[in-house]
C-alpha cells in the first residue's frame, strides 16, 4: 500500500464532501434528528446517484466493487456532516454478510436492490460482542426467537440480516410473524437503532456462514465507526478553531490566549496520527486479512479515546455555547459518544485486541 | 449504612481505612484542624441519620440515585422539613437562621445526606445570594429575602453572564441607569439556571460607564414579575430545559434593591464566586457517586458472568478517582478550618472547582463505562421522572449519558477551569 489515498479515492472524498455540504446542511440534520427513525429518502437517492449503497457490492451485482478504505473516507465525510443516513448496516455491514455468508441465490436477489439504493437492511450482530439481560438470538428449525439489541440501521428496513448466539446470519423480514420492533431513541439523532423481538419468526439462514464471517462484518463496522468519529472529530476541531478565532473575551479574540491554543493544538496531535491508524485497519481489511481482526480492534478503541477527548476540548473551548441546541455542535460530539459504544465499547475493545494477541487469558 | 460503604476503596488485601480512621491519624498527626469525633459528635450522626430516614422521601433518593431529577413539590417539602429542624442552611451563622455547627458536625451532616442520597438543595439562594445577603444587605434586605430563602417559598436564579461577558465577566454591559428612586434596566444575561421557574434574579448591572470595569457594577435584586423582563428557553446537549436567556426591557427595579453601595457590585459579586465554586466542586455528589458506582460494579455482570467489580482496569480508575476525592474533601475541611480560625480561604476555591469537576467528569465517564451498550439509549421519560414502563436496560443507566454530555458544562461554569488556572497563576503563585 502506498501510504496516501490515490487519486481516485481523493475525488470520490471530494465529491462525497460537496454532495453532503449541498445537500446535508445542519438545518437539515436538525430535521432529520427529529424523526430519527424515518429514512430521508431523497438524500439516500442522492447518495445512491454516487454509487455510495453500491460501493462495496461488485459489479456484476450492480455495485462499484470498491473497497473498504473507499468506504472507510466514505464514512469519513458522513462523520464530518453528521449526515442522517443508513451507510453502516445497508452499504458496509449488510451487503458484506451477504457477499461472506449469503449463497448465490440470496446474493443476486438482495445486493442489487441494495447497490441501487432501492432497500434499506438493518444488521443484528450486538449479541455476538456482549450479551447482557436476556437478550441473544437462539436459531430453531428455520425460526428465530429472543431478542436483538441495538440493531443497525433499523429504520423502515426491508430486510434484517441477524446474527444468531451459534454465529449464523438469518435473513428475516420485517412482516414475518411473530416479529415485533421497537424503535431505541439513543444519544445520536442521526442514526436510527432499535429493538427486534424474535418469537418463532420464520428465517432464511445464510448458507455459508461462521464465526469467521460475523467476525468479519463487526470488523468492517468498527472500522468505519472509527472514519465516522475521524471525520466527526476532524470537524469539531475546525469549527473548534473558527469560534476560537471569533469569540472575543478581555478585548481579544480567546484564540489569542495560549490556554485556548493549546487546547485546539492538542486536539490537532491526537487526531491527525488517527487518520493514518484508520487508513491502514480499512486497508488491512482489503488487503492483509491476518491484521484486520486486530487494526479494526485498534482504530475503533483509539479513535473512540481520540473522539472523546476532541468532542469534549472543542466544547470547552465553545464555552457555554457549545453544549447548546442552538449552536449544534452537539450533535458532533453525541455521533463521537455513539460511536464509542457501538459495536462495543473500547474497554471491551482493548480486551479483544488482547486475547487475538495472546496476552490475556 | 454499612461501614464498608464508609470506606476509602483500596486493592484487595491492604488495609481499609475508613473515614474516622483517617480523620483520627489527620487529627493525631497535629495539623491545625479542629477535628476529633467526640461522643456528641457520634450522638450528632445517630441524630442525623433519625432525622434522614423519618423525613427524606423514599422517592427522592431514588431518584436522586439513578440520577433523575427530584419532583419539585417532594424538593420543596424536603426542604421545609429540613428548615423546620432548622438545617437547611449549614453554613450560615446562627443569628440568621443557621446551624451555629462546628466544621465536624457539618461534615457528619454532609456525608450522612450523601450517603443517603438526598438531592441537593437549589444553591442559587442558600449557598449564593442569602451569604451575600447576610453579610453586604442591610436590615430591610435580610428580613426581607432571608426567611423566603431558607424556606424554599422563594426560588432564586443568578444574573451574572452575557452573550459578551463569560469568561470576562466584568465586562458586563447591562446598564441600571438611576431614574428618580429606581434603576431603569436594560441588557441580556444568559446561561440562567431555572430563571423559568425562579420568583427573584441576583444581577449584575453596569451603574457607571466610565469607571474601570470593575468599578462601575452593582448587585440589584430584581424581582422577576417585574415588567419588561422575558425569559427565553436555552435547550442543553441533554435534550432538557436548565438554561435561559434572560432579557430586560426597560425593568424599573427600586434603588432599596441594590446590595451594598452603588459601584461596588464587583466586591460582593467576587464573595459569591468563591461559594459557588466551592458549591461546584461538589464532593459530597462525587462521594455519593464513588458510592454508588461501586455498588454497580458489583452488581453489573460482563458477559462472561465475572462482576464489573472483578474488573481491575474498571476498579483502578475508580479508584484513582476516590483518592482525587479524599484530598479534595479534605481540602474542604482545611478551608472550614481556615474560617473558623479567621484565616482567609482564598483563592484555593479554584483549586476546588477545577479538581471537583475533574473527579465530576471522570466519574460521569466511568458511569457510561460501567452500561457499556446501555449508555446509548436516550430515555426522556425515565431521565424526567415521568416514565411508566421499565426502562431499556437497567434503571442507573438511563440517566449515564445525559449525566456525561451535560457534565461537560461543569469545566466552562461558575467560571472556566482555564479561567480558574489563571487565578491560581496569578494569586497563588503570583505569575
């Protein structure tokens, strides 16, 4: 690999970047914050004009056939604009279960419909990192029942991929019997999760799957989780910055006062190394399989310490208004907290990261 | 209570010290601080705890516990119950309706509330403007706002901040400009605490333009039915409603509300200061935290079965923030010590106020650590106390995040924790 993003990778970044700036204003994420669990359809239509539901699904299901550091500077503009889509269970987490697991027959009827945009698929894969109060799966004769946690994506989804507590994927829709749903306001209003309750709904397993493969699909989804707090965290500290330049306190603007500088510099030292952690665990996950377990580890604790630590420096320095509605840097600093517990914690992260490496029992 | 929950957390095997232990050693090894639990003194805690468990309201502590926050008419009554006993202003002398306590009953009183989870009182008018009151108001003043403070029958809010004047208070533009006997009042505060449900605001106005900045603010008392006063709602990170902006229009507010004299606002105002930061510092909230995270450490089960308690990376950070906290408590006692001997406290509120919310957030983060998954739920209901059915996850989680992100405003109030260091550089070590 060479160590920088090609040229290619820079226009698609680049035209992400202008279709989210256009077209996914803050006004609109504040609007869209406030119906959580309805998809905004005409900005995912747009997103799909850029092949962006697609990007992972080959060609010949009529995807762009990229990978995932593709998706990862992808996701990095989604941070960036708090952008209110379902990229990480219909464009990463869903389409990789059915490229890893899925037959042939599931392949060619689902990844077309999700390369075109045309379908949004929720992922249930929480289980198979923590299981706590009576949720988990439990697969029977082509049923499921129990119940699934924090699911991807949830919203209006046509079709949920689920992971069961013996490491199976499901494909389960969201009429079948026996399902009810429930939606989870959480902390980030610009990514809808919710509640599945299994009761002997019918489910079509994905033939080919393993422990390897969900393994695999909760990799990739950490590793974007990381590009979306990098790009989140890349622009708190740039509006961090802009305020500083702007607010005036003792007749000058706060920026001028070392303690605000080196808060704002602090923030720049931790986050720019995190940029390169991100581009080599997306990478690894193309190109060096026996790193991709431990780098996705890796970039999803770091960058949850590194988003944590820049969400809360570029609040202090927005003083009072930072924790405001109004101002909106909040929703920056609840997509960087999502991002931290989604797919696991970095507690239970760094833990992980320590048995693939043989240091603890 | 039990004694274990009275204890200085330490690693398994060494020794535990518990509180009266230490304060023994501390008193034992000399130093200028007048603390020895006597047989009053242990007769004083029996009497406290009888006190706590006949009148705070079951409801309230378990709210407080889970971090909801308490009904106002349960507050409200908590509060006439403790005035009735006459404890509802620890601090203040006992000519104007204190406790007369010496430091070590104060501290037996703190920590037995703690430990009980009683919520703590609305500071705006106990801990900030009744001092003010008491010690720069004049007689009318006292008999007026005193009795409704202690109380509760009168809510007080503080009109300190602007848009332009944060961190630079004293820049305040505000203007009371006399007119006859009244001042005519027009400007902008922000940042104002339950102004919505306060009956009085303590301001800070500008009363003369061409003085220093410092030399030219008052402290009115405006009573907030006044004519020509909006309040507008500031919405936080936490989804809720705490904050205001406050707009005065022409406000006619009678010269015999003014604290002290005309032009030196500045004095009183920096009184109040000290108070409030070393109310921020909140370290009898922090204990009860260390408490009551400990107490979910053991009952949080991982998903392997073990305890979160089991957990050494978990129990270290706990632990380095319990210790943070010890010396923070007893920094507080050195200080009542400090004023009890007539030795000015100084500036070591801002060594408070920025230690004390350090432990805050810390501690706020190791409470979204401890529900894992379950700190991502949003939970309006459960958070406002008016939920009906169970939450999703376990009840102490509900209110973790929202705890975390509106915790972040507790470096940036009552003063920032960057402003707080400048004053330390330049009062304490004279930089």
């Amino acid at each position: 690999m060479e160590f920088a993003l090609s040229e290619e990778q820079r226009l698609l970044q680049d035209s992400v970047r202008r279709f989210l700036e256009q077209n996914s204003p803050l006004d609109k994420v504040r609007l869209a914050a406030g119906n959580t669990h309805t998809v905004q359809r005409s900005l995912w239509a747009g997103a799909s004009e850029l092949g962006i539901p697609g990007m992972l699904i080959p060609e010949d299901f009529g995807g762009m056939g990229l990978g995932f550091l593709d998706a990862a500077i992808v996701y990095e503009m989604f941070g960036r604009y708090v952008a209110p889509l379902p990229f990480l269970g219909t464009a990463v987490m869903a389409p990789l279960a059915l490229m890893l697991a899925g037959s042939e027959a599931q392949q060619e009827k689902w990844l077309p419909k999700i390369a075109a945009g045309e379908i949004i698929a929720g992922v249930a894969v929480t289980e198979s990192i923590g299981v706590r109060e009576g949720a988990g799966v439990k697969a029977g004769k082509g049923t499921l029942t129990g119940k699934a946690l924090f699911v991807v994506d949830w919203a209006e989804a046509d079709l949920y991929i689920v992971a069961d507590s013996d490491h199976g994927f499901h494909l389960v829709l969201p009429d079948a019997k026996g399902l009810s749903r429930r939606a989870l306001d959480t902390i980030d209003k610009t990514r809808s999760v919710g509640e599945l309750v299994f009761d002997q709904v019918s489910a079509e397993p994905l033939p080919r799957s393993s422990a390897d493969a969900v393994a695999r699909v909760i990799d990739a989804g950490r590793v974007m989780l990381a590009a979306d707090t990098l790009g989140a965290g890349q622009m708190m500290i740039e509006k961090a910055v802009a305020y500083a330049g702007e607010r005036k306190q003792f007749g000058r603007v706060i920026g001028s006062f070392q303690a605000v500088k080196h808060l704002c510099a602090e923030m720049a030292a931790a986050l720019e190394p995190s940029r390169s952690l991100v581009w080599y665990a997306a990478h690894a996950l193309d190109e060096v399989p026996g790193d991709a377990r431990l780098m996705a580890c890796h970039a999803k604790s770091h960058l949850s310490e590194v988003g944590r630590f820049v969400a809360r420096t570029a609040t202090e320095v927005h003083g009072g208004m930072g924790f405001t509605d109004l101002l909106g840097l909040h929703y920056w600093f609840k997509r960087i907290g999502f991002d931290r517990q989604l797919l696991g914690g970095p507690e239970l992260v760094r833990l992980e990261a320590a048995h693939l490496q043989g240091w603890a029992a | 209570m039990k004694e274990a929950d009275n204890s200085v957390f330490c690693p398994p095997g060494e020794i535990h010290y518990n509180k009266n232990t230490i304060t023994r050693i501390v008193a034992a090894k000399g130093q200028q601080m007048d603390i020895e639990l006597t047989k009053e003194d242990d007769a004083f805690r029996a009497e406290v705890r009888r006190f706590i468990s006949e009148k705070l309201p079951r409801e309230l502590a378990e709210r407080e516990t889970v971090g909801a926050s308490g009904e106002r008419g349960a507050l409200r009554r908590w509060q006439k119950d403790l005035h009735e006993k006459g404890w509802v202003a620890v601090n203040w002398p006992r000519q104007y309706g204190g406790t007369g306590w010496t430091p070590m009953q104060k501290h037996i009183f703190n920590e037995e509330m703690a430990a009980a989870n009683a919520p703590r009182l609305s500071p705006f008018g106990l801990s900030m403007v009744g001092p003010v009151i008491y010690t720069f108001g004049n007689e009318e003043q006292k008999k007026q706002h005193l009795p409704g403070i202690l109380s509760g029958d009168v809510w007080w809010c503080q009109g300190y901040s602007e848009p332009g004047s944060g961190s630079d208070l004293a820049s305040l533009r505000t203007r009371a400009v006399r007119q006859g006997d009244h001042y005519i009042v027009n400007g902008q505060k922000i940042w104002t605490s339950y102004a919505h449900e306060a009956d009085w605001i303590f301001c800070l106005v500008r009363t003369d333009e061409t003085a220093k900045p410092q030399e030219g603010i008052s402290f009115l008392l405006i009573d907030m039915k006044t004519p020509g006063i909006e309040v507008k709602p500031i919405i936080s990170i936490d989804g809720l409603h705490h904050l205001n902006e406050v707009f005065f229009t022409d406000v006619k507010v009678p010269v015999t509300n003014r604290i002290g004299d005309e032009n030196k606002g500045w004095t009183y105002a920096k009184f109040l200061l000290v108070n409030e930061r070393t109310g921020i510092a909140g370290v009898p909230e922090s204990k009860r935290k260390i408490a009551h995270l400990r107490k979910i450490a053991r009952q949080e089960r991982l998903g392997d079965g073990t305890a979160l308690a089991d957990d050494l990376a978990f129990m270290t950070k706990l632990s380095e923030i319990e210790v943070k906290l010890t010396g923070l408590e007893y920094t507080n006692l050195r200080i009542v010590a400090d004023e009890v001997a007539g030795r000015p406290a100084g500036p070591s509120s801002s060594t408070l106020k920025i230690v004390g919310t350090e432990v805050q957030q810390a501690l706020s983060e190791l409470a979204v650590e401890a529900a894992a998954f379950y700190a991502m739920p949003f939970q309006r209901e459960h958070l406002m106390g008016i939920a009906n059915e169970a939450p999703v996850g376990p009840a102490y989680a509900v209110s973790v995040t929202s705890a975390y992100n509106f915790g972040r405003a507790a470096s940036i109030y009552g003063g920032s924790n960057e402003i707080q260091r400048n004053v330390i550089a330049k009062a304490v070590l004279g930089l």
